[in-house]
C-alpha cells in the first residue's frame, strides 16, 4: 500500500506537470500572439502587480523610461557573458538596434503577457511544494529529493532567464535556451512521477528482448528535442521575416524560411516513421492494456494532432491558434515519448529473468 505521504508527492507531481503544458501553451500563445513585450519590465508589469488597462495610466515618457531600463540590464547582462568568455554574444547584444525601439502600449498584449506570468509563478509555487513534500523520500529514494531540489533552482534561473527574454526584446538565441529549459524541467517531471509511481509496483516482464525498442525510444526523445529546436529556429526566422515586410504579405512568410524550414519539414517525417516503428513493437510486445500500450497510443493521438497543426501553418498563413497548439503538443509529444523511454527502460524480459 502506497503510503498517503507518497501518494499526496504524486498526485501534485502529476498536477505540475500538467500546469507546466499549461504554461508552456500560454508562452505559445504568447508568441503567436506577439505579446511578448506586452510588460516591457520583469518581475512586475508597468511597474505595477496589476497591469494597467489603458495608456492614461501611465506615465508620458513610458516608452523611454523602459527603453533606458532595458538597456542598463542588457549592459549588465553583457558584462556577465563576457566574463564567461562569451565575448561575441555579449556583442550581439550591445549591437542590437531592436533593443532601443520603444513598444507602444497595447492591453490586449499586455495582459496576455501578464497571464503567462501568473502561470509561470504557479508553476513556481507548485515545484516548490514538490520540493517540500520530496522529503518524504528521505532514505528510501533520495534522488526524488536532489532532483526536486534541483528542478525549483532551474525554475529559478528559467524565471530569471524570462526577464532577460524580455529585455533583449525576444533575442532569438536566449529564446532558444528558454524553450530548452522548459524541457528540462519536464524531463524532470515526468522522470519522478515515474519513477516514484514504480516504486510499489513489480517490474513488468515480457517475452523477447527488446534492446531494438530501448534504442528506438530514446532517439525519438532526441529527435523531438531536435524537432523542436529546429521549429523555435523556424519561429525565429518567421519573426524577422514578418519585420523586414512590415508585416504584410502573411501567406508568404513561410516560403522565405528556406532550407530551415524544409530540415524541419523532413525531420518530422523521420519523427513520424520511427514513432510507427516504435507503436508497433510495443503493441506487439505489450500485450494487453499496460500502461506502455495506452502512452504509446497518446503518442500516435499527439502526432497527428501536430502534424495537422504543423500543416495548417505552413498552408494558411500561420493562424495564431495553430502556432500555439504546435508549441504544447510538441512539448506533451517530447513528455510522452520520455515517459514511455523510462517504462521500456524498466521492463524486463522472460530470457533476461532466466
């Protein structure tokens, strides 16, 4: 029997994950959006809790009081990458004239943006009750406990990582390493709701090896990863695209990309055919209804699901709600797929018993 301690651990471990896509999807709709820099500040908005609703509530000179406070904090930020050794991307930095355009007030983005904060501080609140209740680990899997521990430091630094996102003004590689991060903090996620939920039950055991099926899931964890490197890139050079023309011509956005958007295009085939792969040793090994069975499932669910959303934006000039919705089940893809690594990797065969 799973003591109630263990249980309360799980239960919130599963809640957080969940909010985690939440967050994750409003980041998305976010950046579909462009409310990235609906607060031009961080933690605050409009150096107010509650964001203001309308232009008359702030002050005439906004737009060049937070121009000069971005700039101060992108200085200091430089500073720090150059005593890293990263001389050339504290440069890129102080370099970019995008940085000093004013954003001119917009409610809509601002609030948007101000949602998507409010997620991200009940995320932050839920790793850290996590962390709290992990103690009840304490001797019988400490792991639970450093990796708990360490998932609320990340959330920290992801936290703080946010608000440089907002000072450079969406700079595309500090955005890349966001989105990266939040994979981190997933992986984490999923790997002690797991691994705390196998604690009481038995090691399945099946016939045949399947070394092949370790492999196959783990490279599409890679491959997702890959994937949604690629399609943050994609995103990217969506965004300078639409500057550069003013932000007209929408339908043409996409076949500017060039090869970047192909490689993306291509690998989702490739992550496409190897889940296939990965569905069909699974039902042939799974037999009955296991819970490696019902994930590999989702996964074909999610697939589809993404490669509608993924057509949708390169056919009819990327609807916002498509964009947002390819974001989340990327992310719940990569969630699945990892999840189901962590139950393959787990099972045992009637050869290997013997």
């Amino acid at each position: 029997m799973v003591p109630k301690s263990e249980t309360r651990f799980i239960r919130l471990n599963l809640i957080t994950i969940v909010i985690t896509l939440l967050l994750i999807l409003a980041g998305g709709i976010v950046r579909s959006t462009g409310s990235g820099m609906g607060c031009p500040d961080w933690p605050k908005c409009f150096d107010q809790y509650v964001p203001p609703t309308s232009v008359s509530q702030l002050p005439a000179n906004y737009k060049e009081k937070y121009v000069a406070e971005r700039v101060a904090k992108n200085e200091r930020f430089a500073k720090t990458l150059d005593r890293m050794g990263k001389g050339h991307l504290a440069d890129s930095i102080r370099h970019d004239t995008s940085i000093l355009q004013p954003e001119t007030f917009n409610a809509g983005k601002t609030w948007t943006e101000y949602i998507n904060r409010l997620m991200g501080a009940i995320t932050g609140f839920l790793l850290l009750g996590l962390a709290v209740y992990s103690f009840t680990y304490k001797g019988k899997a400490n792991r639970i406990i450093i990796l708990s521990l360490s998932n609320l430091i990340i959330v920290g630094f992801q936290a703080w990582l946010g608000s440089i996102v907002v000072s450079t003004n969406l700079m595309p590689w500090i955005v890349t390493v966001h989105m990266l991060l939040a994979l981190v903090i997933l992986g984490i996620l999923v790997y002690t709701y797991n691994y705390t939920q196998q604690l009481h039950k038995e090691a399945t055991i099946i016939m045949g090896k399947i070394g092949w099926l370790k492999i196959l899931t783990i490279g599409s964890v890679v491959l997702s990863v890959i994937q949604i490197v690629i399609g943050t890139e994609v995103r990217e050079a969506i965004d300078a695209i639409s500057k550069a023309m003013l932000y007209n011509g929408r339908h043409s956005w996409v076949s500017k990309v060039g090869d970047l958007f192909s490689y993306h295009r291509d690998l989702a085939m490739l992550v496409l055919i190897v889940n296939i792969i990965i569905y069909k040793i699974v039902k042939d090994k799974f037999n009955g209804k296991t819970t490696a069975l019902r994930v590999g499932s989702s996964i074909g669910i999610v697939l589809i699901i993404q490669i509608v959303t993924g057509l949708l934006l390169s056919n009819f000039g990327l609807p916002p709600y498509a964009q947002a919705l390819h974001i989340l089940f990327s992310t719940l893809l990569f969630s699945l797929q990892y999840y189901l690594y962590l139950l393959v990797y787990r099972t045992s065969t009637y050869n290997q018993q013997n």
